[in-house]
C-alpha cells in the first residue's frame, strides 16, 4: 500500500487533524469573541467526526433493521452488516451539549457586549484595566 | 434485564437532578418553597451519600446496573471507597453552601433565586454523577453539566465576571473537548467505555500509540479543568468576580472532581506502573505542581483583592495536589487525597468568610480590613482556623496531609520536593498573616491615620446571619475534626482507597 | 446596520404568508419525527429542534412580539420542566414497580419496552422544544 | 503571544497525528471498536427492546442514563442562559 | 464507503472552516460556519451516521446559526481579524 492510498484510508483522519488544528487556532489566535466561538465549534465538530469515523463499516449500512416487524420472525443480524450505533448514540450527546455551550457562550457574549461595548479581547481587556484602576 | 439491586447509589443523585427538574415549576407559582425544597434534596442527598459510605466500608463497592443492564452493555454505577470519600465530602460541603446561600443570594442577585437553585442543584448533581459513574461517556456528560451550570454561576457575579465566565467556556470546552477525545482514542482502541472493561483490557495495549496519546489528552484536559499551573488563567478571575456563595462552592468542589477524575484514569483504569513506567506522566505531573505551588504562592502574595488572592492561592494548592499524585506512591496518594477533602473544606471556608464580610461590610480590598475582629468575631475565628489549616499548623487537618506529603516526597527520595511544600506553606504562611494582621490589629505601628477609616458597619447588625454563621462554624469544625481523628480518617477512607499497584503498608502511622 | 424588518414595521406579506403557511406543516414533520424514532431516523431530540424551528419561523413571520403573544414566559419554563420530568419520572416509576432505575422491563405494557423508549422520546421532545425556544427567546428579548 | 498559539496547534496536532497512526482504518469491520461491546446492539438490540433503530435503542434503553443527562445538559443550557440574560426584564416573571 | 465523494466534501468541509475562521464579516463568518455544517452533515450521512447526521443538520445548520445570527445582530458585525 503506497503513502497515497494510505493516506486515503485515513482520509477521514486527515480530515479531522486539519479541522481540529484550524479550531484550536481560532479558538487561541483570533482575537475577536464571535471567532473564537466559531473556532470551538469547528473544534467540537471535528472530533465528533472523528468517533463517528470509528462507527463506519465498510460496505455495512445504516443501523436501522429495514424489515423488523414484517416477516414475523425476527430477522437474523449479523453485525458486520450494520454500521456501529454506539460511537452515534455518543455523538448524539456531544452535539446536543454543544449547542447548549454555544448557547450559553453567546449569551454571555450579549451581556459582554452590553457591559462594555465590544467583543474584541484586546479592547475589552484595555477597558477592564480602566475600570479596575478607577 | 430484571436486575433489582438497592437504590442507595442512585439516590445520592436523583435527589438533587430531580428537585433541579421541580424548581422552576414550584418557583413559577409558590416562591417562598424554592429555598426549603432545595435544603431538602440536599440533605437527602448528603444522608443517602452517609449510608452509601456505610455499605461501601461494610460490604466493600456498591454496582448500580442503570437500566437494568450489566456493563459492559449498559452505564454502572460504581462508588467504591474514593467514590464514597468523594461523595461525602461533595454533599457535605454542598449542604453547608446551600445553607450559606440563603441570605447572600437574596443579597447579592435578588429576583434570580428560582434559576440560581435550580442551576445549584444541577451542578450538584453533575458534581455526584461524576464520582459516582463508572462510564467514561457517562462521565464526560456529568462534566459538561458541571462546567455549563459553572459557567452561568460565575457569570452572574458583579463587575467583569462575564468576561471570566466568558474565558472558563473557552478553556473549560478545550478541557471537556480533550477529554471527549480521550475517551474516542480509547474506545476506538478497546471498543469498551465502561472503566473495569477498560482496566481489563488495556494493559496488553499500553505501547500502543493511540492509547498514549489518548492518555495525554486526557490529561491535559483535566489539567485544564482542575487549573493546573500554566492553564489556570481563568481560575482568578471566575473566583473572584462570582458571587460569594458560588465562589465557595465551585473552589470547594469544580477542580476536585477534576482531580478525582484525573486520579480515577490514573490510577484506576490504568494501572499505577503505566503513568509511572510507560510514559513518565506522574514526574511531569509533580513538577508542575511543584511550580504551581510556589509560583501560585507568589502571585497570591501580590493580591490586594481578598477573593482573588485566595484564587491564587487554590492554584498554588491544586499544585500541591497534582504534586502528591505526581509522587505516585502511598504516602503521596494518601497525602493527595487528603489535601483533597481539607482544601476543599479550607478554601470553601475562606470563601464563605470572604463572603460574609463582603455581604456585612461591602468591603473587599484587604487593607480595607483593618480592625475587623472587633465586629465580625465569628467570622474571624472561622478564618483563623481556615489560615491555619492553609499553612499547615497541628492541630488542624491541613497539617496532617501536608506531613503526608512530605513523607511521600522524602520516600520518593525527591528533596526538592520537601523543600517546595515547605516554601509554599511559608507563602502561605506570609499572605494569610498579611490578611489575619488586617484583622485583628486596628492599626500599624505607622499608620495613625488609617484609624479614621473605620469600617462603615451600620450598628446592632455586628455578626453575619446564623444561616451564614452556621455553615462557616460547621466548615471550622470540620477542619478541626479533620485534624484530631486524622488517624481514623486515614483508616477508614482514604487506606481502603488507594489504588492496586500501590503500596499500602507504608501508610501506617 | 440595516435591519429586517425595519423598526415599527411588519415584515414583507409575501413571507409572512409563506412562513405561516409552513409552520403546521413543520410541526407535523416534527411530530412526526419525534414519534418515529423507532424505526427510522430521529427521535426526541430532532423533532423537538423542528418543533422550535416552526415557532421560530412564526417569530420571524410576525415581527418579534409574536413569540411573547403565543407562549407565556412561565409557560416555557415549565414545559422544559416537564418534559425532563416525564422522562426523570420514568425512571422512578421503574423504581417503584422494583427494577433498576431507567429498567423498562416491569411497565404494564405489551411491550414495556417499546413504550418506555416512546413515553422518554416524547419528554425529550418537549424539553428540547421549550429549552430552545427559551434560548432564543431569551437572547432574541435581551 | 501569537506564536504560542500556533505552538499550541502545532503540538495538539503532532499528538493527533501520533494518535492516529495504530487507530484501524476506517470502515475496519474487524477494528476493537465495531468488536467488542457493539455487537450485541446490532445482533439482539431488535429482539430485546422491540425498536428497530438500534442507535433509539441504545439511546433511550441501555444507555438511557446518558440521554437523561443530555437532556439535562439542554435543560441546564435553558435555566443557565435564562439566569444570564433575563437580568433587565423585572417584574416580569412575577406577571406571568 | 472512501470514494471521491468523500474527498469533495471533506475539502469543502475544510475550505469553509479556514474561511470562516479568517473572514472579517463575522454575518459571513456564521453563514460559512452554517455551510461547514451542512458539509460535516453530508460526510456523516456517507459514513451511515443518519441519525446523527439528521441531528447535526437541525443544530448545526438551524439553531446554532440562528443563535449566532441574533448575537451578530446585536453586537458588531466586523471583526478585526
């Protein structure tokens, strides 16, 4: 197997590296508020990709039985046939605690914004200095 | 399926999850029942955490199968004897909080009491789901309520605490995030979440590259959580700007349980030898704890503000923490764990002072302080008792996992370290006295003119509110009793908590 | 910064008709799709955001009062309650019928199981419906 | 400042990189993680919870706990941003 | 399952990232993250993740764009960097 097609093997991996990286760099470099939440959800979403890469089975489809209820015996599974449901059912729940954290982060960002007119963290750490020497 | 094993485990953390769950319904129509209901589940809890204890030292771990199925299937709840250490000493300094809160909150964000209980209790029960989960996943669900109920606690405190509360997302997410890819690193190496199955099946896998690097992940991540020396920034500020109530509760309990996570992968799902042989975690760990613990010290020296100095100083005492696991042997686990539970107490303590002081007299600055003693006795004594507990001076509980410590750092034939935790107890000793000067002395032998700037305490409203006394007196006694029956303490919870591959007999007094 | 809709102003007739015509629509899908995640994608939580979404869509059909018109403050909290509540409630109920906690199994239904997972997915939806519209209220008021 | 950032993204990604190297391959039906624990949710999830779609099966049944605290987490995201936010507007929970 | 599709759309997926990381119009920035989203979505759908697929299209694309869109209203629309 040569450096290429290896590389496509991992292409999801690839992937996942190059995204993780961009989201710790916006979420340490970027000055502004609104970037950086943009960065964590890049961040968050990256490594989402990367658990639900560990459910894919090649040549396997999506883990739901299509004909469950139907021939009245219970079908036989075979687990290589379906792609693993528990890295999803993982996922899932990281999604959904990551909106809440979006949520949350961008109510905050209001009340900054409000407080002290700017979402940029150099201004705003000028104007806490003026604040607390007052 | 048809699995019926006592309730006692899951108690500890329904009672609190559901009152959270009935507080906005009761606030919405019946406001005056917010406040009992909220003591009620916490004593429940703290009560069903005291029988868990019990079982757990007669009749060793309690199994909770969630849903009836057996790991590695289903999620376990598992309290063993660190589980139990950890529950009683997060619903026992919880409960007093809850008590403290009353009149602060009214105090500090009126109107607010509704969402502010229902949140506390929330992070209460993220707090105990998270010691009492045997599941990775689990884990890293009770995490994220902790740090987003964190999150909304410290904002709601006065002047620049959104933007602290703003800068703990940022870091507190890569935290969370790393361990969530920690935890995808080992599941795609073992295909298990459940921690025994992970303690079974990964020691053949321990050179392999990917469960290395899920290790390091994990932790980095909690180092991030628990403000470990070079991620602290958003410690000092969230402390000190959050209101007084949640700045002891969140001192007392958020960077524990990250530490109790951080000990639990160590040293339980991994054997002890992988961070100490495989890759040289646990020396890492110790020097940066070690300068967590003097740089902290340093910086707490340089505060004028007293909450913020005692921010930097829990940094310089989760170095001291992080040190004592780093020194990965019995004597430094034990001393780890104890310094644990006694922080916990000790700085949940000096916030509460702090907070009393600031709700009677509005004041915050320490050289505001002047003369204190004479209005605010109670509170005073109570921070005496916290400072010499912080310093590490005998009869107190502080000494005893100080000298713990120590005997681990001389065991491990590492001097530097001896000298460290005396150094850093020195510091302490220096911005503690500095503070505790304040206090009783009305004025400096220069400073005539500072007797005019008298406190503005209004009359015959000298002493803080029993609801505040009384969990400040509890916290106090506390750290006495931490320190007399240290022995029995030892014996009974922390010994039956160390860890497999360490070695036990050398604990004996 | 120019707004839309302008201050004082309804937004354009062509998509306020066009939103109010979809929301029952969307709110039917997201029935749909809470109450089908047995046996095809979705669940609780996806039709819950759907459900949010139809009210969000009327927000921006009728101008920014709409939302406070429609659902009372107090309202959204408790259906955020009660959704967690059913789904927390469950579980006590498994409790007290005397298996584990969350353990469908002993529920007086021919498919105690089945139906446990319908009677969670439903709370799940209406607490992902009441939380996110509270979110976005919340910040869309402030 | 700036170039500890981009230290800080340069070591997370030399580390993930390092990481990955042994993962199995994606889409490995032999890899640990499709071995070890899944099977028995795709082979007697149908039978032992009646649901078709294995990942509501394990969401709402063997992990039911977790979906429980997801909930929990939307919940608290709710209450937390209502305790941020919902500052200004007095009076009004007492109207409604 | 690892055919060209997959390459478009994890480039895609990476274009929009790095685009809305550095745009300065933080309303463009959101809508590219709404995008980046969409793209991440289609990628799990390909690798048989429907249900979190389906999850990922109602929140990544619905509610926290719409999230992020009142908060750019609110405040400033530029960005510095």
């Amino acid at each position: 197997m040569g450096l290429i097609e290896g590389a496509a093997g991992q292409l999801n991996t690839v992937g996942y590296i190059v995204l993780m990286m961009i989201g710790i760099y916006a979420m340490t470099g970027k000055s502004n508020l609104v970037k950086k939440l943009v960065g964590m959800n890049i961040f968050q979403w990256s490594i989402i990709l990367f658990v639900v890469s560990l459910s894919a089975k090649r040549d396997a489809s999506i883990p739901i039985v299509l004909d469950g209820h139907g021939g009245g015996a219970a079908p036989v599974l075979d687990a290589a046939q379906y792609a693993n449901p528990l890295p999803q059912v993982l996922m899932l729940t990281a999604i959904v605690v990551g909106v809440a954290i979006t949520g949350v982060a961008l109510a905050l960002l209001l009340r900054i914004h409000r407080q002290f007119g700017t979402l940029e963290e150099n201004e705003l750490l000028e104007r806490l200095d003026a604040s607390s020497g007052s | 399926m048809n699995v019926h094993q006592s309730a006692v485990p899951i108690l500890v953390v329904l009672a609190p999850l559901i009152t959270s769950f009935l507080l906005p319904v009761v606030g919405w129509r019946f406001r005056p029942a917010v406040f009992p209901l909220t003591l009620t589940a916490l004593a429940l809890s703290c009560a069903a955490a005291f029988e868990a204890a019990r079982r757990v030292a007669r009749d060793g771990p309690l199994h909770y199968y969630l849903g009836g199925w057996a790991p590695p299937w289903g999620i376990e709840f598992r309290i063993d004897a660190l589980g139990a250490l950890m529950l009683l000493m997060i619903t026992i300094i919880t409960l007093l909080v809850g008590i403290y809160s009353k009149r602060s909150v009214l105090h500090e964000i009126p109107s607010k009491e509704v969402p502010f209980y229902s949140v506390f209790l929330l992070l209460v029960a993220g707090l105990i789901g998270l010691v009492s989960t045997a599941d990775m996943f689990n884990a890293y669900v009770f995490l994220e309520i902790t740090s987003l109920t964190s999150y909304a606690l410290v904002s709601i405190g006065s002047g620049a605490a959104v933007v602290s509360a703003f800068r703990y997302v940022i870091l507190g997410t890569v935290g969370a995030a790393f361990y969530l890819l920690a935890v995808g690193y080992l599941y795609g190496a073992t295909g298990t979440l459940n921690m025994a199955d992970l303690a079974r099946l990964l020691p053949p896998l321990y050179e392999s590259p990917a469960v290395l690097v899920g290790f390091a992940f994990l932790v980095i991540g909690m180092s991030i959580k628990m403000a470990l020396f070079p991620m602290h920034t958003w410690l000092p500020g969230a402390y000190s700007h959050a209101p007084s109530a949640v700045s002891a509760l969140i001192a007392a309990t958020t960077t524990k349980a990250a530490a109790y996570l951080l000990i639990r992968v160590m040293f339980f799902v991994f054997e002890p030898r992988f961070s100490i042989e495989v890759i040289p975690v646990t020396t890492v760990l110790g020097w940066t704890g070690a300068l967590a613990m003097v740089l902290g010290s340093v910086m707490a020296l340089a505060q004028s503000d007293l909450k913020r100095m005692l921010a930097y100083s829990s940094v310089a005492q989760m170095g001291c923490i992080v040190l004592g696991i780093g020194l990965a042997n019995a004597a430094g686990y034990t001393g780890a764990l104890l310094h644990l539970v006694n922080h916990a107490f000790m700085k949940g303590g000096l916030f509460l002072v702090a907070g009393a002081i600031v709700y009677r007299t509005g004041l915050r600055r320490i050289h505001e302080l002047r003369g204190l003693s004479r209005h605010m006795p109670v509170a005073t004594f109570v921070f005496t008792v916290c400072a010499f507990a912080m310093i590490g001076i005998p009869p107190t509980g502080g000494f005893f996992s100080k000298l713990y410590l120590m005997l681990g750092a001389i065991e491990a034939g590492n001097w530097v370290f001896v000298a460290v935790i005396v150094l850093s107890s020195l510091l302490a000793l220096a911005y503690l006295a500095n503070v505790l000067r304040y206090l009783y002395f009305p004025r400096d032998e220069d400073g005539g003119e500072d007797e005019a700037a008298a406190i503005p305490i209004p009359p015959r409203r000298h002493t803080a509110p029993w609801t505040m006394l009384g969990p400040m007196i509890a916290v106090a006694a506390g750290i006495l009793l931490l320190g007399l029956f240290n022995g029995e303490v030892v014996d009974r919870l922390v010994v039956p908590a160390l860890p497999a591959g360490l070695d036990a007999r050398e604990v004996a007094r | 910064m120019t707004r839309y809709p302008p201050e004082g102003q309804p937004p354009d007739i062509i998509i306020r008709v066009v939103c109010r015509s979809l929301v029952p629509f969307i709110q039917l899908f997201g029935l749909y799709v809470v109450v089908h995640g047995h046996s095809s994608p979705g669940g609780g939580f996806q039709g819950g955001v759907t459900l949010a979404a139809s009210f969000v869509l009327l927000a921006l059909a009728e101008g920014r009062g709409a939302l406070r018109r429609h659902i009372p403050l107090g309202a959204l909290n408790a259906f955020a309650s009660a959704g967690v509540l059913l789904y927390a409630g469950l579980g006590v109920v498994c409790l007290a019928l005397g298996a584990n906690y969350l353990d469908y199994g002993p529920l007086p239904f021919a498919e105690p199981r089945s139906v446990g997972m319908l009677v969670i997915e439903i709370g799940v939806g209406i607490t992902v419906m009441a939380a996110m519209l509270s979110i976005f209220r919340d910040m869309l008021e402030f | 400042m700036k170039l500890l950032h981009l230290v800080a993204t340069a070591v997370t990604g030399l580390l993930l990189i390092v990481g990955s190297l042994d993962l199995a391959e994606t889409g490995d039906p032999a890899a640990p993680a499709a071995t070890h624990v899944s099977p028995r949710y795709i082979e007697s999830g149908l039978e032992e919870t009646g649901v078709e779609n294995m990942v509501t099966a394990v969401l709402a049944d063997y992990r039911g706990f977790d979906t429980l605290g997801e909930v929990t987490v939307i919940f608290t995201g709710a209450i937390a941003v209502l305790l941020i936010l919902r500052n200004g507007l007095k009076g009004e929970e007492d109207e409604a | 399952m690892i055919g060209s599709l997959d390459v478009v759309l994890l480039v895609l997926s990476v274009v929009c990232a790095v685009a809305a990381v550095q745009v300065r119009d933080l309303l463009a920035s959101v809508v590219l993250l709404a995008a980046f989203s969409l793209f991440m979505c289609l990628l799990w759908t390909e690798l048989g993740a429907v249900d979190v697929a389906f999850t990922e299209a109602a929140v990544g694309a619905g509610v926290t764009t719409v999230l992020f869109v009142i908060t750019v209203y609110k405040t400033d629309r530029v960005s510095r960097d």
